[in-house]
C-alpha cells in the first residue's frame, strides 16, 4: 500500500467491497456484485482502487477462466496498518 492511501481513504463503494471480501473470503466480481448490490461498474472501480493499494489480489477462477477470483491480500492490509501507526 502507498503512503499516501489506505482503507480509511477509498471511497465507501471500495470499503464496502472490502467487507464483502473479508466476510465472505474469496469471490468473483459477479458474486460481489450480489453481494454488494453495488453497479458491475461500481464494484469494478472498487476493485481497481484495492488493488491500487495491494490490499485485494486477483487469481484466475479455476472454475470458470473467464472470470477472476478476488481475495485480501492480508500482508498488504498489515503493512499499510503498520504504515499507517508509524505516521502517528
């Protein structure tokens, strides 16, 4: 994650897709979109903006190669986190 930016600092639709990923573990951009009920459009700029800061990776489906599966990149999270306490 940069300095600059951390969780506290995307927009809610990002945060929001982070809760989704972190309750539920691991899914596709059609399951967030369920999940969410946020627009494709909305969940595919929050994904971008997670993996702006690493705290999102995205691995291939196995079950479908069309489509991508979302998780927490949890190294990235605590890095910004310790980042972030170190500022203060």
């Amino acid at each position: 994650m940069t300095d600059e930016e951390d969780l506290g600092d995307l927009p809610p639709s990002a945060k929001l897709v982070f809760k989704v990923l972190e309750y539920n573990g691991g899914q596709t951009q059609k399951e967030i979109v369920q999940e969410s009920m946020l627009s494709a459009r909305t969940v595919r700029y929050a994904l971008e903006r997670l993996q702006e800061i690493d705290a999102v990776t995205e691995d291939v489906y196995f079950a479908d190669a069309r489509q991508s599966i979302y998780e927490i990149n949890y190294d990235g999270v605590a890095e910004a986190e310790a980042d972030a306490q170190a500022v203060e």
